[in-house]
C-alpha cells in the first residue's frame, strides 16, 4: 500500500502553495508512521442485483444515487475494508502531544483508507476475472448512512475483520469503508474522478475532474 502524499495534503485540508520542507517532513514521517501503524483487512461477496435488490440477501437498495449508480449491471460487489484499530490509537496518542503531526496523521490514515480500498477492488477484480466499476459508499449522495450498519451485517465484518457500526452509524475503527460496486464490462475505473460519483458539490474535500 502506498499513500499518495497529494492526497494526504487534500485530506489536511492544504490549499494554494507548495509545501514547504517542514511541511514535507512531516507528512512523510506522519505516512511512514500509518504504514507501519495500519493492520488492513477487506471482505467482500458478489450479489444479484434484480429490482433494485440484493438478491440472495433479499436486501433493497435505498436511494435514487445508489441505483443510478449500478444501473445496467445484474451483478454488484458488497465490500468492506479497514486499518484496524491500532490506527485510532495511534491517532488519540498523538492528539495528546502534537496537534500538526495528529492532523498530518488522520488526513494521511484518510488516504492510506482509500488507497487500500482501491487496491482490495483490483484484487476482487483479479480473482473474478472481471471488470469491478466506481465504488459507492453508504453517505454518498441520498445513499442512506445508515445502510453502513446493513452492510456490515451482511458481510459479518465484526467477525471476520473486527469492524463494527454504532449507533450513530459510524464505523468501528473510524478508518474504514463499506461500499457496492458495479461488476461488468464498460465499467473501469481509472478514467473516472472519485468526486464525479457524488453530488456533494459542497464538500471540502472535493477534487476537480482531471
């Protein structure tokens, strides 16, 4: 796994000019520190997608976005990936002695998350022998958060990789993601920009389309 270091600087919320050598220095101590932090771990399932349903869970789909999204595929990829724990431990230490290098931490864990999130659908992609599209998480547009707790149930995460939903439907460790995707050809993802998927047009962390 490798984090991206302009990634980690969009989830730090960096604008404008380059960073300076201090800067650089400590976004480069802050990534090694997750990479030798982070204990990531994924599961997933294939499912039927017929009506707007999971078919062999029996489990409707809410929200207009999440079907646009997987419109024209019979088959989605149900996934869930995390760091472990040891990564908000990590982090809450480090809220305790520097507030920069715990900003640099959570923004570089952010995009450690989704670099391995990234890298789990290539393998799914792999082991299928298939083209696995854009994934669409629980949040994103009128996808409904707490679909996260569904999901996660689905996948029994809590057992198989130790990642749990609250009540508040955050996810247990914080640095996690539960996601459906496309299976099917015309679905590659490379050409596509992260940000396009989600009508969030508001959001803070949101890139232009390259």
């Amino acid at each position: 796994m490798k984090i991206p270091l302009d990634e980690t600087l969009r989830y730090a919320g960096w604008r404008g000019q380059e960073p300076d050598a201090e800067t650089l220095s400590a976004l480069n101590r802050m990534c090694d520190s997750v990479l030798s932090t982070a204990e990531p771990r994924g599961v997933w399932a294939k499912f039927t997608l017929s009506d707007g349903k999971l078919k062999e869970a029996g489990y409707p789909l809410s929200g207009f976005d999440i079907l646009r999204h997987l419109s024209g595929y019979d088959e989605v990829i149900l996934m869930a990936v995390t760091l472990g724990l040891s990564i908000d431990r990590k982090s809450t230490a480090l809220q305790r002695n520097s507030a920069r290098d715990a900003l640099i931490f959570d923004a570089a864990a952010s995009a450690a998350i989704e670099a391995f999130a990234d890298e789990f659908t290539e393998k799914i992609s792999a082991e299928i022998g298939r083209p696995v599209g854009r994934r669409f998480s629980p949040g994103y547009g009128d996808f409904p958060l707490e679909t996260q707790r569904d999901l996660a149930a689905l996948l029994q995460t809590d057992k198989r990789i130790g990642l749990t939903v609250n009540r508040e439907y955050n996810m247990i460790p914080l640095k996690s993601i539960t996601a459906l995707a496309p299976v099917g050809k015309n679905c590659g993802r490379t050409s596509l920009n992260k940000c396009a998927d989600c009508p969030k047009t508001d959001c803070a962390f949101r890139t232009e389309k390259k």
